[in-house]
C-alpha cells in the first residue's frame, strides 16, 4: 500500500450478477487512488460470479458463502476490512475514474467531517449513460429526515469510526438501510456534499427502488420514524400518491367507479394532510426528479422491449 496515504475498503456485496459484476470491479481496481482494498461477498451465487471472481483472485478479497441479504453480506465485508475509509458498491454500479481520490482529498482537507457524498449518473445495462441523478442536493439532516433520501449511495463515502460508532446497518432492513444509515451518521456527525459526480447507478427497471411499491414505502416510513419524523418524508408521500392514481387509474380502466373514486380520495387527503408534500409540489426540483422518473421508465420500457 502506497505511503501517508489513507486505505480505502470497498465493499461489493454480490447474488448472481455476473452480467455486470466485471464492470463494478474494473471500476473500482482502475482507479487513480493506489490505496483501495477491494473486497466481494457473494452469496452463494449460481451463475459463473464465482469464476469471475476467481479470475481476479490475487486483486481482490473474496468469499462465496450464503448470508441473510445485502446489509448482512456489506456488513461481513466491512468487518473484513482494514480501511480508514469505507464505502460500499453494489454489483452493477459503477465508481468514476477518480471518484476515490476526490472523496480521500475532500475528507483529509476536512477533518472534521465524517461523510461525504457525491453526484451520481443513471446508467443503463450497456453502461450508456441515461440521465443525471436529479434528486441529489447538498446536505440538510432536516430535509434528510423530512423530505427525501436525496444521497446517492454508491456516491458515498465514510470513515470508519463513525460507521462502528453508529453500529453498522441495520440487517433487518430490504429498502431502507442506506437511509437509516445516513441518518445514524447525521445524528452524530457532520455529513458534506461534494458536487462532482462519483458514482454510475445502474437502471434496469427491476432495482429495488423500482419495484418496492407499499413495501419499500412502509420500510422507509418506519426509518424515519425511528429517527424523529412523525410521517412518511415529503418526497416519498409523493410516490404513494402517485401509487394511489394509478390504482385509481387502474379501476376506472376496470369498470370499478367507486374503487377508484376511493384511491382518489386517499391520494387527495394524502396531500391535503401534509404541508410539505404540498409545498413539494411547487418546487422545481420535484418536477426535475418527476422529469427523471419519465425518462427512466421510457428507458425501461425500451430495454423490455428488445430483450
């Protein structure tokens, strides 16, 4: 490892993404930063992710074993891992050239910041780029607990004694555990926003974020919750009022009038209840991440088409 310098530890916890995983690790072992440690959990995948793996054996650490979901296998990574400062890579995201080195400069040149987090790309299957990242903004721990997860996480990196301090992630969670985990570090420690984009975050119209509905909404609900909010933040009381149009949408198509006249009913006293849902609404910003989420569903819509 290179002199005076800090040893970065990337985690990449992995299940059967052999299609993109080479990719992830290439952008993480060709960076211009010559101290990263790189470190793979894969669960026990059954495609050729192993034999991957194996063909970057004396680069990498590396096990395949069954664990109990992604924050369990990033949390076996990390403590596998000797890094002052961490960060965590899912298997078919990409890191910028230089993305390590911009977060290493930016963290020693302020030393009393414990996280820092970037600008990110939506990328496609190819790795073509779709669209900028349009819900980052710098940081507030008010607008993080009340508004929107706007950190990208791929886009992050931290130091080890916060991640210790604040005790890791949180196992239990599917969606959310990133969320909890920039909110555990915001409660004890200063978090910055670096405006340089760091990070490709890979859209395949399938990711969690996508498919979650109710589920991923309730997860994220309960986060916030446990950190101070009283409600589901702003931004994510717009998707479940977007959810309840198009079930409104849906039974109307369906012939079922008073089904969908109930979801109506449900998404306008959702709206009418939360102030900043509402003010939301007038922002240029929202309209901005709306834009987006068009531009990403036409680009899912045309990968499904040629598959």
């Amino acid at each position: 490892m290179s002199q005076n310098l800090p040893l970065v530890s990337i985690v990449t916890p992995s299940f059967n993404q052999a299609r993109y995983i080479d990719a992830t690790l290439q952008s993480v072992l060709t960076q211009d930063y010559p101290s990263i440690e790189c470190i793979v959990t894969d669960g026990a995948s059954t495609d050729n992710t192993v034999e991957i793996l194996r063909h970057y054996e004396t680069r990498i650490i590396w096990t395949s074993e069954p664990d109990h979901g992604q924050a369990d296998a990033i949390n076996k990574g990390f403590s596998r891992s000797h890094g002052q400062i961490l960060g965590w890579l899912n298997s078919d995201d990409t890191l910028e050239k230089s993305a390590v080195t911009a977060a290493v400069q930016f963290l020693s040149a302020h030393p009393d910041v414990s996280m820092v987090y970037g600008d990110a790309n939506f990328i496609d299957s190819r790795g073509q780029f779709i669209v900028p990242c349009a819900h980052i903004e710098p940081f507030s721990a008010s607008r993080l607990i009340h508004y929107s997860d706007f950190i990208v996480q791929p886009a992050a990196f931290f130091r080890r004694d916060a991640f210790e301090s604040v005790g890791a992630l949180d196992p239990s969670l599917h969606y959310a555990m990133d969320y909890d985990l920039w909110l555990k570090f915001a409660a004890q420690f200063k978090i910055a926003y670096l405006p340089k984009v760091l990070a490709n975050y890979r859209w395949l119209g399938e990711n969690k974020s996508a498919v979650g509905g109710w589920n991923r909404l309730e997860e994220v609900e309960r986060v916030a919750r446990r950190h101070g909010a009283s409600r589901l933040p702003a931004y994510f009381r717009l998707e479940a009022i977007n959810l309840l149009l198009q079930q409104a949408a849906s039974d109307s198509r369906q012939g079922k009038p008073i089904a969908a006249g109930k979801s109506m009913a449900r998404a306008a006293t959702s709206l009418l209840s939360n102030w900043r849902a509402m003010r939301s609404l007038i922002s240029p910003q929202t309209w901005r991440i709306i834009r987006t989420g068009q531009i990403l569903r036409a680009a899912g819509n045309h990968r499904n088409s040629h598959a």
